[in-house]
C-alpha cells in the first residue's frame, strides 16, 4: 500500500498531464464534510464541481445504488430497456414539461447530442446548409470538439484548430447581438441560463425572454446548457423555470447523477421526433448505475421540502457572502449568482485565497480568472455556511 505522496508521485507519473491537482486524494465523506488519507477534515463547497448535490454518504443515494449492485447488473447498453432509466427519463419528462430524454454520460456528451439534434432540426425545416449554430462568448459547454467549438473562449480553441465549422457567438446578455448573426442558415441558440465557468453570470430576465421570441420568430431551436446550473442547483428542479422561459431542449449533467456520471438531453415537443433510431447513442448511456442514480436524483428534486431547503441555504449563504463584501469592500468587487451557484469578484489575485482557505479546511474553487465560485452540496447546512464564511473571512483578513 502506497501513502498519500506515493500515490501522487505515481499519479504524476502515469496520467497524461491534462490537470494541476491540488495534493489532496479524498478519503471518505459525510454531508459536506471529507476527511483525506491523511486524516485532515476539509469542508466542501466545490461538490466535485457542482456534482455531488446530495453532498457525502447520502443514504437514499447509496441504497438506490445497492439494489443495483445487489442485482448483479451494472450495464446491459441500450440494445434492451432498463428499468432504472425509464423512471429517470419519466421524472424529467414530468419535472420539465418536455418530452422525450437521450442518456449519454457527461456535459460535453449531452452537448454533442443536442448540437446533432439542432442541424438535423435545421436540414429538416430549412434545407441541407442550416447548419449555423450560435453560441455565446465567456460561455462554457466542454470540451469535445462540437463543446468546445461552441464554448465562447478562445483560451479553450488554442492548439486544437480547426474548429468546428458554423458556431458563431453572440454577446451574452445583448438581443441585439444575437438578433444581428441570425440569418436564414441558423438552426438553434445555445446559452447557459447562469454562465458557469465563465464566472457565475446569470442571464438577465428581457434577454432570455427575447431570445425565445427570436427563436419563434425563425424556427429556431431555443437550447439551454443547464449542466451546471440545473438539477436544483438554483433552486428550482430546471434553471429555465426561474426565468420562465421554456427552451426547446435542455443538456444535463453534473448534479443529475449526484456523482455517478450521467448526461442527458432533455427534448421539447418542437424537436422530440427529430432523432430516429440510428441517429445517435451510447454505450453506456443511461446504464443501470447511472440511471439508478438519476432516477433518485430526479425523484428528490420532487419533494418540496429539498427545494425548500436549497432556496433556504441559498438566502442564507447570499446575505453571507453580501455581508463579507461589506466587511471587505476593496476586495470583494461583486457578489453574483443564483441558488447555491454563487460567485464572488475579487480585486487581488484569486490563487492565494483559495489555496488559503484549502489550509484552513475548505475547498473552494475558481471560476474564471477573477472569481471564487460556491457550488457546495445542495443539503449544506447553515452552519456550514457559517464554517465557510469563517474560514473565508480569516483568509480575506490577512490580503
Ligand atoms: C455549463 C457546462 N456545460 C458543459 C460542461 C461540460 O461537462 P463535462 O465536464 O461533464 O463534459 C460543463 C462543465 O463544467 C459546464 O459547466
């Protein structure tokens, strides 16, 4: 058995070097709390990067996986049906008011599924060249190559030329923008509600609400990149429903399998007969694991008291955070987000003050160059608020 640094230096030597780790390897978990090899306790508001929405050793979680375990069956593929993602796909279907589900297995996957449904959408209502998809800058959507194309940042293209061709971008926030790339080659408008990795920027109300009047006006698919956003993570099962706009197709990841990896494509009537069998899929997509756990997930997101507890949380770490910017108003510049997806500005470099608070015991993460992002589990407590601000307050103290 290798210790802590052993294992690193191992790692080190054998994955490819896509990543800078912290040297931190999890150990175990409860709520918000994790414990290392090492027997250090950190509090958790990085959630896996907005994954793990039951938090740690969530017992519905773990007997909804058991019985899967217990069956002997992990994955069948989807040359047959499964139980456990037909009750997942029945609870988005229910939760969203849309139709009809595809399962893949990340962000990036649900992504590629719902860029293939827009262009075969266009070629059928348009002709062969309405491939043009547009996408915003500052956006976020993965990293495979339709993803990473349609992400809005140029710091994510560099060394990886040629993208893909016909994604253009438009500002975020601006009708104008958009309204001026949509010509008659146009197929669908793809925007994350609340910008994620691009620093924790919520859509405003008018811009969503006019880009679906855009949409109606042109025959265009509306799809909303809820990977981080939705899921409850601000406060509502989908993020679309805080805005009351209905997109015509929406990309799930992250917090749908609350650490299991599971992706899906949520499709609206408008589009829900484009794909035919043959069209696209995946392997694993949807397999038993994965739907056991969006079936669970899907089933919480049910139960008003959860949602009760998220908007409460989310109020309660808002006017923490507010407060803090009061007490440092030199460096804290904004304080923005939604639900449990919060973002603060700061003034002075973010590096330090987040390797600050992981030695005072608490994981936070950047989201784009400036912000520290707060994605903790959805069941975080006040008072782990108040442990977080703590550590965050005594980290500010000494910039
Ligand atoms: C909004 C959004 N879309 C897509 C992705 C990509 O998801 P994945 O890493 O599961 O491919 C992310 C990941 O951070 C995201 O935040």
């Amino acid at each position: 058995m290798m210790n802590t640094s052993e294992y690193i230096a191992t790692g080190k030597n054998h994955f490819a070097p896509t990543y800078a780790q912290l040297p931190l390897i999890i150990a175990k978990g409860e709520g918000c709390q994790v414990t290392d090899t090492e027997g250090n306790s950190y509090l958790d508001f990085v959630a896996g990067i907005a994954v793990n929405a039951l938090g740690y050793g969530h017992e519905g979680l773990k007997s909804a996986l058991s019985e899967v375990l217990e069956t002997g069956v992990t994955h069948t593929s989807n040359l047959y049906w499964n139980t456990y993602a037909i009750e997942a796909a029945k609870n988005l279907t229910k939760l969203s008011g849309l139709e009809k589900v595809f399962f893949c297995n990340s962000g990036a996957e649900a992504n590629e599924a719902a860029l293939k449904l827009a262009r075969k959408y266009g070629h059928a209502k348009k002709g062969a060249d309405a491939n043009k998809i547009i996408s915003m800058k500052n956006s976020f959507h993965g990293r495979t190559y339709g993803a990473v194309t349609a992400t809005g940042q140029q710091k994510y293209h560099k060394n990886f030329a040629p993208m893909m061709p016909d994604i253009t971008y438009a500002d975020f926030n601006d009708l104008e923008s958009v309204a001026a790339k949509i010509d008659k080659r146009t197929c669908a408008i793809l925007i994350e509600p609340v910008q994620g990795e691009g620093g924790i920027k919520p859509a405003e109300l008018s811009f969503l609400k006019g880009v679906r009047d855009l949409c109606d006006q042109h025959d265009i698919l509306l799809i909303f990149d809820e990977v981080q956003c939705g899921m409850g993570r601000i406060g509502t099962p989908f993020a679309f429903q805080q805005f009351d706009v209905r997109p015509d197709a929406v990309s799930l990841a992250k917090g749908l399998g609350a650490g299991v990896p599971v992706g899906a494509l949520v499709i609206g009537n408008k589009a829900a007969q484009t794909f035919a069998p043959g069209d696209h899929a995946s392997t694993f997509g949807g397999n038993y694991l994965a739907g056991a756990a969006a079936a669970y997930m899907t089933s919480k997101l049910q139960e008003s008291d959860f949602l009760a507890h998220i908007n409460e949380s989310a109020d309660y770490l808002k006017s923490a955070l507010l407060q803090l910017a009061t007490t440092y108003p030199n460096l804290i510049n904004e304080v923005r987000g939604m639900g449990l997806m919060m973002g603060i500005e700061l003034s002075i470099a973010i590096g330090p003050v987040i390797e600050g608070c992981f030695d005072g015991g608490l994981l936070l993460v950047g989201a784009g160059a400036h912000v520290i992002r707060f994605v903790p589990p959805l069941i975080v407590e006040k008072v782990d608020i108040d442990k977080a601000m703590a550590i965050l307050d005594s980290v500010l103290k000494d910039c």
